[in-house]
C-alpha cells in the first residue's frame, strides 16, 4: 500500500508543482483514492534570465561579507553553464571561472 506521506517526503527542496501532481496520481492510481494539493502556496523558482522554471542554483562561492555562501540565482538548465559534475554557475560568475 502507497501512502501519500512517503511520496511527499521523498520530494526534494526542488519540488515543482508537476512532481506534487505525479505522486498523488501515482497514489490514486495504486489505491483508487484521490487528492486534492492547494499549489497556491507553492513558489517555483524561476530562471534570472529567461524567466522559465528554475532547475538548477549558482554553485559560486562568494567571498567577503558573504563568505561560505554560494549566489544561487535560480537557472533553468539551458541558460546553467555546467562544469563539474552537480556544479553549474550563472552567466556572470561563468564569466569569471572561465577568465
């Protein structure tokens, strides 16, 4: 038996909106049960630059004041420069990485 709570909790802090609706279908499917998930309350990150939905965060590592933190400016995945495994960065601190 599939309960809600557990595919709830497996959801991530990227959660979107889409992912809350797959898990309670995947539920109702399993069960015969149905859900109803208020979404209003939900903020999607949306990406700096092109304004769709975003995936990924700014992996830089600023410095002074702010030391220890990373920018994350939200990004989609096309406007993300990926480098590393799991590190992408915002066109600016791209940028910089790359000078």
């Amino acid at each position: 038996m599939i309960k809600l709570t557990d595919k709830l909790k497996k959801l991530g802090a990227e959660t979107t909106i889409e992912d809350l609706r797959k898990a309670t279908a995947d539920v109702a499917d399993a069960q015969g049960v149905y859900a109803i998930i208020c979404t209003r309350g939900i903020r999607q990150n949306r990406c700096k630059y092109c304004g769709r939905i975003g995936t990924k965060l700014c992996d830089f590592k600023l410095t002074a004041a702010n030391a220890g933190k990373t920018c994350d400016a939200p990004m989609c995945a096309r406007c993300a420069s990926h480098r590393e495994p799991d590190t992408d960065y915002c066109k600016p601190h791209a940028a910089i990485v790359d000078a």
